[in-house]
C-alpha cells in the first residue's frame, strides 16, 4: 500500500489578495462551494483548478483521475479564506494525493473525490495541516432544488467554522444536538452511537440483544441505508405511525423502487419542515435526537408520489445504519475530528433558511 513521505511546506506572504496565495493563510478556515448532481445525487466541490472533486465524508484520501502514477502525486487544490460570512481571498495549496481510473459513477466534469475522514492524508487532516486551522469540519449539504437565484448551493468550510448566514448569526453555535464520534472496526469515516429509533415517539423495536446501534455518515450513499434486521421494524413502526387518526391523509401507492414505502403527495399537507408525516427520531446515546422531519424523510419521486427515503441495506453492512445524503441536506454538520464529536442543526428549512443562504460573494 502506497504510504506517502510527509511533505516540506514552503510558507510566504500572499502578495495581493486577489491572487491566489501559495501557502498557510495564518489560520484561517477554508471555505467551498457544494453543489448536487442531480444524475448521480452526489455533491462536488470545485477544488482541483475549478473542476469538481466529490465530496466524501467517509473517504480517507484525495483521489485524482487526471495522473498516472500509481505511487501517488502532489497535487494543488484551491478554495476560499473565509470569516464564516463571507469568501475572502483565494488560496492555492499542495496536497498529497492517490492517482486511480476514473469511475463510471462520477459526476459530469468531476476529477476525483475528495475524502474528508479523519485519517492522515485526507483533505480535512491536510487542510488543518498547511492552513494551521483545527481539524474540524462544518458542511451544509444542499439539495438539488432551485432557489430564486439558481440553482441549490452547499457550503463546507474546512477548520470547522464559523458559518454565518445574512442577519441569522454564526449556526455552528445553534446546535440541536452534539454526540461523540466512535470508532467502528477500523473505517475511517464518522460514526455514533443511537439507542434506538423512534417514530413520532414510539419506538421501534430493537434486534435482539443489539444493544446501542451505530450509525455511519456518508454523503456518497443517497439515502439511508437499514441494516435488514433494523429495517423491518423500521417500516413496522412508521406504517403503524402513519395511520389515522394522526395522518389519515397517508395514502400508500404503488411502490418505486428503490422505495418501498410509498404516498401520495396531492393528499400530504406542505409545511416549511416538508410534508406531514410523521417524525423520525434517532435516538442519540449522548442524550439529544437526531430528529428527520418530512423535508429529510420524503423523497418526491413523481409529481403524485413521494416515498419514504430509507432502504434496506445490501448483505455485508455492519453498521445498524449509514446515514444517506438526503438526511443530511439543508442541515448544518459539524464534525470535530480532534474533539470527536458530532454536532448537527435542525432541518434549516424549517427556520426558513436552506444551505444556499450562504453569501459567495467575496468580500472587500
């Protein structure tokens, strides 16, 4: 297995702020535009010369398609100094990465994907590295809606934050809930713990004798995934949930696959959070909910039809659950790799924000 030589950075001074600078920016975070690829529901960040690398939450390394070595290349990646509010100046930086074929999954125009785990040569660990910022993450994952100005935009900011949207404040300080991270048979990326899941406060039957579930985080899996023995009282317990006299305006329909479980939506009352439907709690050991409202839980499949967006995991998952992208948008994350700890926002719609309120425009 390739095992890179640590690099020798060069520091120097950035001449002009508005020329990318070569070296540590004395501590400031990074930041980076996120968008949704709507043919393959991954998200891209453009930091291989503006090109796309796909942003992967559980990867443990920078990979590249545009080399060929097959011990490795130093590659330059570029993204943005920010305060938390705004881009301030570009910022250019090497960065150790893996040469391999390009995949028949990858996005339109992307290059590689970018790992974010907490191993030693990701980007998250080589940011903290060269920038002097904390090995910390704040990622706001978007949707593949429209907003008023285009199209739906993310933003992740390497160094953990602030994260400031217009007149709202900095989100990485308005947590709903935090919980430590845990390690889970060597994988690199982010796991917790949850004793259970609950559906509008009823629980969900447990597997036997499982004991705490762990559940994994990954923004290259679209939705969440249910290991089998997890996800048939899952489903028990949301159809029982889903019945009158609480939602009689549940109407199942045919299902769409990769969905089992699913509605139609002319008859489901819209709200900022999403459709009605009842509320999905996962019950973190640390104490808080991670709580998945109709915005995160459906998954509008045609214009009559929206489906419950958790399916059933294929053979060999190990974790009860790995948390799917689409649980994740319009949401804040903080993932603190050196304190180990989780810490994630309520459904920002639901506040009448969405992670596209982030201001790109950079500031003078």
């Amino acid at each position: 297995m390739w095992n890179p030589k640590p690099l020798l950075l060069v520091i120097s001074l950035c001449i002009s702020a508005l020329s990318p600078c070569t070296a540590a920016t004395g501590g400031k975070p990074l930041v980076s535009a996120v968008t949704k690829d709507a043919a393959t529901s991954l998200y891209t960040a453009p930091l291989k010369s503006g090109s796309p690398l796909v942003v992967d939450l559980s990867g443990a390394v920078i990979s590249l398609t545009t080399c060929s070595s097959s011990n490795g290349t130093v590659t330059t990646l570029t993204a943005n100094a920010t305060n938390g509010a705004n881009p301030l100046f570009p910022v250019s930086f090497p960065a150790t990465a893996t040469c391999a074929p390009r995949q028949p999954n990858l996005p339109a125009g992307a290059v590689g994907s970018a790992g974010l785990a907490p191993s030693t040569q990701s980007l998250l660990t080589q940011v903290a590295r060269t920038q002097r910022v904390a090995k910390k993450l704040a990622i706001c994952l978007p949707s593949d809606g429209k907003t008023t100005s285009g199209n739906s935009v993310g933003v992740v900011i390497y160094g953990g934050g602030p994260l400031i949207f217009p007149d709202r404040g900095d989100f990485t300080t308005m947590l709903a809930g935090t919980a430590p991270l845990v390690g889970f048979g060597g994988s690199p990326g982010y796991f917790f713990s949850a004793t259970g899941i609950a559906m509008d406060g009823t629980r969900a039957g447990a597997p036997a004798g499982s004991g705490n579930l762990v559940f994994g985080l990954s923004s290259t899996t679209p939705y969440t995934t249910l290991r089998p023995d997890v996800y048939a009282p899952f489903v028990k317990a949301f159809d029982i949930a889903a019945t009158a006299p609480n939602f009689p305006w549940m109407t199942r329909v045919d299902s769409v696959a990769p969905f089992e479980r699913c509605y139609d939506s002319t008859k489901l009352p819209p709200t900022r959070s999403g459709y009605a439907v009842p509320a999905i709690d996962v019950i973190l050991a640390s104490g808080s909910n991670y709580t998945i409202t109709g915005g995160n839980s459906m998954v509008q499949v045609n214009s009559n039809t929206a489906c419950l967006g958790f399916v059933q995991a294929a053979s060999g998952q190990t974790a009860a659950a790995v948390l799917g992208g689409f649980q994740m948008e319009n949401r804040l994350l903080v993932l603190d790799a050196e304190k180990r700890t989780f810490g994630f926002t309520t459904f920002l719609n639901g506040v009448g924000l969405s992670c596209s309120n982030f201001n790109f425009t950079l500031a003078v």
